[in-house]
C-alpha cells in the first residue's frame, strides 16, 4: 500500500498550535496592560477633578463627571488608544451622536453647551480633564489647547 505524503505531519500541526498559543498569550498580556493602564488613568483623573471641584459650582461638577465618564466608556468600547506624551481631544459631539450622553444645556437659560475631553498619556496612565463652555458658566483652561 502506497502512502500519501501530501499532508501537514504532526510536527507541523505542533509548531502551528504552538505559534497561536503564544499570540493569544500576548494578546491576554496587551489586554491587560490597556486595562491597567485605564484603571491608572481613572484614579489620576479622579484626584485632578477633585482638586479642580473645590471652584467649580455644583451644578456644572455634575455635567464635568458626566462628561468625563462618557469619555471613558467611549475609550474602552470604542478601542481609542492615545500614544505616550500624546493628547486626544473628544468633543462632545462625537459623544452625543454615539449614545454615551446627553447634550449638556446651562442650568440657569437652558441653552446648549460646547464641550470637550482632553486625554492625555503620561507614564501608561491617562488622564481626562473635561472642560465645558456654558452661557454662564466656563471652565477654566476652556480652549487653551
């Protein structure tokens, strides 16, 4: 009986598993990093908008959080990497027409709202400072960009 020799051999299938097993492996790894880093980036954001809060009137600290939420989500689903030393400006159109809020109105004449997210990748960590320009009210460093 004559064998047919035109086949992948085992060893070839092996080498084949072997090379997938280690992408899927560094994947995991790039993954998590971007998880990490995000958690990071979080915190540091928390603590600058907590500093930042101390003068900002109660009414635009909750649009400033909303805002800077929204960002979030829209990094984390949307798979935006920003590079190291570099900054990602999201305007809050892009926000409104994706679902991840609402259009901001000013709380004292209930007309619309310009704003943006600054997000920055310093040291693996991002940061996103939220700035919004009401009628009433702007935050500071508005358009300093």
């Amino acid at each position: 009986m004559k064998l047919n020799n035109k086949g992948w051999s085992l060893n070839t299938l092996l080498i084949c598993i072997a090379v997938f097993c280690i992408a899927l492996l560094l994947s995991v790894f790039y993954v998590y990093r971007l998880g990490t880093q995000l958690k990071k980036s979080l915190s540091q954001t928390d603590q600058d908008n907590a500093k930042q809060n101390e003068t900002i009137p109660n009414t635009y600290k909750t649009d400033l959080e909303n805002i800077s939420n929204a960002t979030t989500e829209y990094l984390t689903t949307e798979n935006k990497e920003v590079q190291e030393n570099e900054t990602l400006i999201i305007n809050i159109n892009d926000l409104i027409e994706k679902g991840y809020i609402s259009e901001i109105k000013d709380h004292e004449n209930n007309t619309s709202c310009n704003a943006y997210s600054l997000v920055t990748n310093k040291n693996s960590a991002y940061n996103i400072k939220p700035f919004i320009n009401c009628e009433n009210y702007t935050t500071e460093g508005y358009g300093d960009f």
